[in-house]
C-alpha cells in the first residue's frame, strides 16, 4: 500500500500523480468517488493527470484518447489498449493506492526506457 495524499488535499474534479515507475494518476471526481489509474496513456508518453476529468473519465490532453476510471477501458481512441486500475484505499484522510499485479500497458518508447533500452 503506496501513500497518495491527503483526502482534504486533492480537491473534487482533481487529480494527483504518483511518482513512481510507472506513475499513478489518483483521481478525486465531481461525485467524491477516488480512483487511481496508470499516470501514462497507452497510446503515447503523455499524463493522464494532465488530462480532463469528466464523470469517471479521464481524456489525454495529448490526443484525446478517452479511459474510464473503474475499468481503465478505452472510450475514445486512438488509444486502443485499456490503463491498469489500481485499488484505491482511504484511511484516517489518507488516500492509499494498491498497485495492480498485472501488467502494465505501455507505449513503446515508456515501455523501452522503463526496460532499460534506447529512449
């Protein structure tokens, strides 16, 4: 379990990236629901806490792939492969991320620089 922020500190219709590798998006919707998401879309190395919080979806300011926040599913492309959810936990005002197991779904040019390789 990965300590975000505060709860007080991440207003509604915010959003809050994790530095970690990957990064992490926590997101604070209009509805007081929290959901933490890989920080980078799947289609190109841009933050997704960068983006547009809509309901529970998140646009990329890059070129305005669309993810939901309970599934990571693509609502708009071009993006085409789905972001890693991650559970999200709230303690005494402090939002706690659980990062997922699974794979992540990287582009190419994260994928290799996180791996090691050329950049």
């Amino acid at each position: 379990m990965i300590p975000a922020c505060l709860l007080v500190d991440l207003p509604r219709g915010e959003a809050y990236r994790l530095d970690i590798d990957p990064p992490v998006s926590v997101f604070h919707t209009d509805d007081g629901e929290v959901f933490a998401i890989d920080d980078t879309c799947t289609h190109q190395d841009a933050s997704l806490a960068d983006g547009w919080l809509e309901g529970c979806e998140v646009e990329c300011p890059l070129h305005a792939s669309k993810f939901d926040l309970r599934t990571g599913a693509v609502d708009a492309p071009p993006a085409k492969r789905p972001v890693r959810t991650h559970e999200v936990l709230v303690q005494d005002g402090m939002i706690y991320v659980v990062p997922s197991t699974d794979a992540p779904n990287l582009p190419p040019c994260v994928a290799s620089r996180l791996a090691g390789g050329p950049a």
